[in-house]
C-alpha cells in the first residue's frame, strides 16, 4: 500500500488550486519533494503535463498500476491510457456515490 502523504507514478491527484482545481489527473512525474507533473490526456496531454506544488493537489488512494507500469518501464504513457485510467476512476467514484444514496433513503421502516 503506498504511503498516502508521498505522490506515486500513476497515482490520481484531485487539483485543489489553480484554474484546473476541482479536475482529476494522473501524476506522471515526479520532480523533487515538493512538485509534480500532472496529466489527464485530454486538455493536458503527457508530453506537455503540468508541473504542480504538491501542495495544491490532493493525493487520492488509487493508483492505477498500468499507467505506473508504463510510467517506470518507458518513461511515458499514451494519452488514451490517461484517459482511460481517469474513466475507470470516475465511474467507481459514482458507483460509490449511488450506493452510498441508495443505502441512505433506506430508512428501515416500513
């Protein structure tokens, strides 16, 4: 399990400052203690990714092991992979989200 204070290659990072705050990405570098290199693939691709104060990230549980793969074995990852990843992401975030509604209006009463 990674450690959750320490960014990891291919780990998902919430933006929590900036114009792009609120977006998902993927780190795909990492520059130092303190700075990242962010990418989702789309708006911002992975030959030209962001470099971000890991201070103004908030660094998530998931990391996707195919793009940290990818990452470590050639140095970079294919947009669509980025893409991908933050899809996948996504999706199990509302899955969670509905179940979490779904339980909720469940009262126990009858």
């Amino acid at each position: 399990m990674p450690h959750p204070t320490r960014p990891h290659l291919g780990q998902i990072v919430l933006v929590t400052q900036g114009k792009e705050a609120g977006n998902y990405c993927v780190i795909v570098g990492i520059h130092g203690p303190k700075f990242v290199l962010l990418a989702d693939g789309a708006k911002r691709k992975s030959d030209a990714p962001k470099h971000k104060n890991i201070a103004h990230v908030q660094l998530l549980a998931h990391i996707d092991e195919a793009v940290a793969m990818k990452l470590e074995q050639q140095g970079q990852v294919q947009n669509a992979l980025l893409r991908c990843s933050l899809n996948r992401f996504k999706r199990s975030l509302e899955h969670i989200y509905e179940e979490a509604k779904r339980g909720s209006d469940l009262s126990g009463e009858r």
